[in-house]
C-alpha cells in the first residue's frame, strides 16, 4: 500500500474529530490578550494555534501507540469518545507510523516553542517545557498516578494552552489569562476522567490507575460535577474580581447542559450504555464554553 494510501487511517490515531477541542482554548487565550492588551499579532495566534495542535496530535497518537504495545486497545470498549480510535487494532502494521507522528508533531510544537521563546524571551520556557514534558509522560507515567491523570489534561489545554498563548501575544503573563485558563483546566480533566467511566477494568489490567478505577464510578461522577461548577464559578470569579468583562458571563450558557450531563453521569455512572449520552454532552461542554467565554472577552 502506497504512504498516500495509508494516510488516511494514520490520521485516526491524531483523533482528527477530536483536535476541535484545540481552536477553542487557543481562541480563549487570544481573546484575553485582545481584551487586555488590544490588537494582537495574527501571525502569532496562528503560530500558537499550529503549535498547541500539534501537541495535540502528538498526546494523542502517542497515547494510540503505547495503547496498543500494552495491548490495552484490544480489550476496551469502543465508544464515539472513549477507547481511542481503533485504528492501530486494525492496521498493526502503522503502529511505527503512529509513533512517527507522535514525535514529529512534539518536534514542531518544540520548534514553535523555541521561536516564541526568541521572540518573547526565557518567560515562555518553563510553561512550554512543562508542556512538552507532560505529552510524553501522559500515559506511562502520568496515568498510573490518580491525581496527576486527573490535572494533566487540564494543565495541558487550561494553564499551557491558554497561558502560553496570551503569553506570546502579549510578553508577559496575566492574572486575566490565568483565571480564563482555569475554564479549560477544570472542564479538560473532567473530559478525560468521564471518558475513563467506560474503561476503568480494561485499563487496571494495564496499571492504569486512575479515580474511577481507585474509588470507583460514582464518587468519580462527584468529582466530575464539581469540576463542571468549579469551571463555571471560574467564570464569575473573574468577573467578580475585574479580571474578566461582564460579557464573558456568556461562557455560563452552557449551564443549560452542565445539570443534565452532571446529574446523568451520577446517575447512569455504571450504566455504560446510557452514558454515551452524557458522554456527547460533556464533549459540546468542553468546546462550547471556552468559546463563549472568548466571544464576551472580544466584544467586551
């Protein structure tokens, strides 16, 4: 089979449909250096949004790699959000490809990093290099420690994303881009450890350990509403301290989801097949918030 051929199904180990998460929170941190210090340079947002993608695709196709040597892929259940993409199963022989990407996708988000740094100075380096550090380590380490598998989404798209792109529009950090930040940090981890509800025994068999598999599904559904409050009090805070506009408050639509999908996965937390639901509903959350809020700081 031709490489043009065998394309297709390597980009499902990027996740593609799932790389709309990316836009989102990068716009959350373009709108907070728009609100705080003006216009800002649209080649650098489009820098920033290539280099916060790229992270994604190599978090993501690494993830499917090492799924796939532990032989985990193989044994959970499939969904439309959880279980990864099903590709590697299917087509073994791209499994060295999918590293490949892996590594070159972290490369050009390096190098991307890297120039900012120049651009803006050393500020930038301990974010990105904490950034970075944690794509590799997500699943061999990360994931066998319940804490740290809970926050590391959240840092990666909430503090990192958010933060580093305000940063390299604007030089410097903000306590604006620092609490918008904590919208995507709150609402990512909760995407992820949702998204373990349905995996949890497959992924104990391979020394996973994370809060569904440690204290079980429903205390994790607690954990998860109170992340979906926290990410939405984030919101008021801001406004309440001056460090975000009145308009933001736009972010707190999505409440009108937040309840239903709260209350369903605590209530459903075993029940695999009615949770495919709640599931979807989390994903419109994630992706839906950052934005809103980012549409009230632009036309703030």
């Amino acid at each position: 089979m031709t490489p043009v051929a065998n394309l297709s199904p390597l980009l499902g180990t990027a996740r593609v449909p799932f790389l709309i998460l990316t836009p989102a929170c990068v716009a959350l941190g373009v709108a907070t250096a728009h609100w705080t210090a003006g216009q800002v340079n649209v080649l650098y947002a489009l820098l920033a949004l290539i280099g916060a993608t790229s992270a994604h695709v190599s978090v993501n196709a690494l993830n499917e790699y090492l799924d796939f040597r532990s032989e985990l892929d193989f044994h959970t259940t499939r969904t439309p959000f959880s279980g990864g993409s099903g590709t590697l199963p299917n087509r073994p022989e791209l499994a060295r490809q999918a590293l490949g990407l892996g590594i070159v996708a972290l490369v050009i988000t390096g190098l991307i990093g890297l120039y900012f740094v120049w651009i803006r100075g050393a500020g930038l380096l301990p974010l990105g290099l904490l950034g970075l550090v944690t794509i590799v380590i997500y699943t061999p380490w990360l994931a066998r420690v319940p804490f740290l598998c809970l926050i590391a989404p959240g840092l990666g798209f909430g503090t990192f994303m958010v933060m580093g792109t305000d940063f390299v529009l604007t030089g410097e950090y903000s306590w604006t881009a620092f609490v918008a930040s904590l919208v995507p940090f709150f609402l990512v981890s909760d995407l992820l450890l949702l998204n373990q509800f349905p995996d949890a025994e497959p992924d104990q068999e391979v020394g996973r350990r994370h809060y569904p598999i440690l204290i079980g599904r429903r205390p994790s559904s607690i954990i998860y509403g109170a992340f979906l409050l926290l990410a939405h009090l984030s919101i008021v805070a801001g406004v309440l301290l001056n460090l975000l506009p009145a308009a933001s408050l736009l972010g707190l639509l999505t409440l009108i989801l937040v309840v239903p999908t709260a209350r369903g996965a605590y209530l459903h937390a075993d029940e695999m097949e009615n949770l495919a639901t709640f599931l979807g509903f989390n994903v419109i959350i994630n992706v839906a918030t950052p934005l809103l809020t980012a549409i009230g700081l632009f036309i703030a």
